[in-house]
C-alpha cells in the first residue's frame, strides 16, 4: 500500500496536478495506521550534526506557511486564497512520517514507474499531435515553444534515471557492462531524452538536460586530467556532440531560434520581466502573507496572487521567513554536487541532483511545490541523510537498486 500510495502521488499529477492530492491522502492514511499499528518495525535514527540540519528544515519550512497563513488572515485576505497559496508549504510537516515509513528503494521503485508512465504519455502526445494536425506546433513560429505538442511537469520523473543512464554510460570506469547492459542503458537514455526535451519543447526542460551533459563532461574530464586517461565512451560522445551541434548550427535555424527563446523579445520572457519588476517592488521583510495581491492591482489571473516566478513570489509573500525552504533547496543541491564531484558518489549524486532538477523550470513556472515536486526533494533529503552516515560508503548500493535502468 505504500508503494501504491507513492506512485499514485506522481501518476495521477500525469493528468491532473491536483489528482495527486488523492495519492497524498492515501498516503497519510497509510503512513499513520502504519505508525499507529507497526511502530514496533519503526525506529529512531540518530543523526549527526549535517544529518539534523537537512533533517530538521522541512519542519521549518512548514513553520515558515503557518506564518504566512496567519499575515494573510490578519490582512483579511480571502481564506480560500490564503490555503491554496503555495499549499505545498504544508505538506512538508508529512516529510517525517515518509522519513520514518517509506524506504528509499519504495520511493525509487513508484518514482521509475511514474518515469515509464510519463514517457508513454509523451510519445502518445507527439504522436497524437502529428497524427491528428500533421504537426506539432505553428510553423510560422521561430520559438521553441511553437514546437511545443504538451507540456506537462510530470516529463521531469525522468531526469534521474537519464542521469543515471549518463553516469553510467560515459562515467564508468570499471567496464562491468556487457552489451546487453549497455543496449539497455541506450536505450533508456533515448527515451527519457524523447520524454524531457521533444514534447514540451521547454526552456526549462532542456536546460535541465544541457546541465546533465555538462555535468558528466566535467567529472568525466576532471578524472581523465588526473588519471591521463580518457574512458573510451565518454571521447566518443564527446565527438558526436560536437558533430551534432556543428551539423545543427550549419544546416538549421536552431542558433536564431535559441536566442530568440532566451531573449526579451519572446512573450513569455518579457511578461515574466514585467512580473519580477512588479514583485520585487513591493518585497517587504515581513511579507505580505499568502493569498495576497500586489497592491499595484497588476495581476495574472482573477486570485492576483499566482505568479510564474515562484521564487521572487515566495519573497513576495513570506519576507525572510521565505529562507527555510531556500535553505533547504541550496543544501540539498549543496549535497548533491558534494557527492557526484567530490565524494565519487557518482550515482547517489545524480540521485539527488535529478531530483531537485525541478528547480530549473520552476523559476519560471508555479511548479516548484506541487506534491510530486515536494516529495521528490523529500527522496532527495532521505537519500543525503542516508549518505551522510558516518559508517562507510552506501553509494555501491545506490547503483545496485537505481542502476536497473542503466546496467
């Protein structure tokens, strides 16, 4: 029942975001009877002092909404607004019941299935969409969104198991992979590339999988400089992307059409501009609570508190009782890069960063706390304080339970 639980969270957000409340509660019902009836199987783990840190801050960040609930009720804004205004705030009080509940190889186990599931509804809307109109966006565009066949937030399942497929592909030194093992990771690479880039033709998206790419060339040519040695696939793929974007720079728009995305002439951009002015004006220490409009009267649709730069919308709200959660982004990925370039945790690394690569397209998007969102930083802080234990290295068996994928 737990593993249904967790995979419903993610699963259901595949068609509706707000469905996966439904998974949230079968999770808590789960969780506490499980508590309730089998708290003999549940034990205390003593955590060290980084441990408590990245343990103790999901609490703070549920502090951190109850304090922005009550500015908002106190400013009388309406009730409705002030409890759906990043609500996700308050799932992070149940991080403890999933910490004591939910194993690590659960939460894998429904987070690679959701991935399997999402990949199925990204090819069905490319196919859909070319089959039906013969196309998947206005030509006559020059941004990558006139590509775009569906966005959906739920293609980011994928990112840890492409990182992994990467890791394990072009940063593997020991050569245990026969070629069964390596058609394999293939292959799921090529999916779970189609699954992240090709659909939503998002900015976001393909940030994400650029910083995946960057981040293996950069261990990988760090460890050839040390060692004077070039593993045989990471020189080959270096030659295909270079072949790649050369022959993309030479025979397709794609450099203009790149720009054009990134610049201030593309609408999403210069309306995101126009918000961050308008937000960042009226930033008080304080806060002015959740649910609340600008006292501009600009707004971007009928509540006046919803914004696409959830960040600036945070501060916006919560003042300085915004930095709990910033605090735990920033340690999380702190971590997380701490493991894949200094640690050679290579696999628990990508574990965490793949997580928390939500983080990306959320600075654009009101997704940064949706429920799947925030039980993936969940996995992530589980997986910190799991490898922050002072008896030796978990990471080999990280890779033996998440390498299913790429090995």
């Amino acid at each position: 029942m737990m593993f249904l639980s967790v995979f419903l969270i993610f699963a259901l957000s595949i068609f509706d975001g707000r469905a996966s409340y439904f998974g949230v509660a079968l999770f808590l019902l789960v969780g506490v009877v499980q508590v309730c009836f089998f708290s003999s199987t549940i034990s205390a783990r003593k955590l060290n002092s980084q441990q408590f840190f990245v343990f103790i801050l999901p609490l703070f960040i549920f502090f951190s909404w109850c304090y922005g609930v009550v500015i908002g009720l106190l400013n009388g804004v309406n009730v409705s607004y002030v409890f759906t205004n990043f609500a996700g705030l308050a799932l992070y009080v149940i991080f403890y019941l999933f910490y004591f509940s939910v194993g690590i190889k659960v939460s894998k186990k429904a987070l690679f299935f959701s991935a399997i599931c999402s990949a199925g509804f990204a090819f069905y809307s490319v196919y859909s969409a070319f089959a039906v109109v013969g196309g998947g966006g206005d030509s006559s565009g020059i941004g990558l969104a006139d590509l775009r066949t569906l966005y959906s937030s739920a293609f980011l399942y994928v990112v840890p198991f492409l990182f992994i497929c990467l890791v394990s592909l072009f940063l593997q030194t020991d050569n245990k992979f026969g070629f069964s093992g390596y058609v394999r990771a293939f292959f799921w690479l090529a999916v779970f590339s189609f699954t992240l880039i090709v659909p939503a033709m998002s900015k976001g998206f393909i940030l994400v999988f650029l910083i995946m790419f960057m981040f293996i060339f950069l261990a990988g040519y760090s460890s050839a400089l040390r060692h004077l040695a070039i593993g045989r696939n990471l020189f080959i793929m270096t030659l295909v992307v270079i072949a790649v974007s050369i022959a993309l720079l030479l025979f397709t728009n794609l450099y203009e059409v790149i720009l054009f995305s990134f610049s201030s002439g593309e609408g999403s951009n210069s309306v995101r501009s126009e918000q961050f002015d308008y937000l960042v004006s009226e930033w008080n220490f304080t806060g002015a609570g959740l649910g609340s409009s600008l006292d501009s009267g600009y707004k971007r649709d009928e509540t006046g508190y919803g914004f696409e730069l959830t960040y600036v919308n945070l501060v916006n709200k919560l003042g300085v009782f915004s930095l709990p959660l910033f605090l735990s982004y920033a340690s999380t990925i702190f971590y997380g890069l701490k493991f894949f370039f200094l640690d050679g945790k290579r696999v628990s690394g990508a574990w965490v960063l793949g997580s928390m690569a939500f983080l990306i397209p959320g600075a654009g998007n009101p997704l940064l706390l949706a429920p799947v969102f925030v039980f993936m930083h969940f996995l992530a802080i589980m997986l910190i304080i799991t490898e922050l234990c002072p008896d030796g290295n978990t990471d080999e068996g990280n890779e033996t339970e998440s390498g299913a994928v790429g090995s």
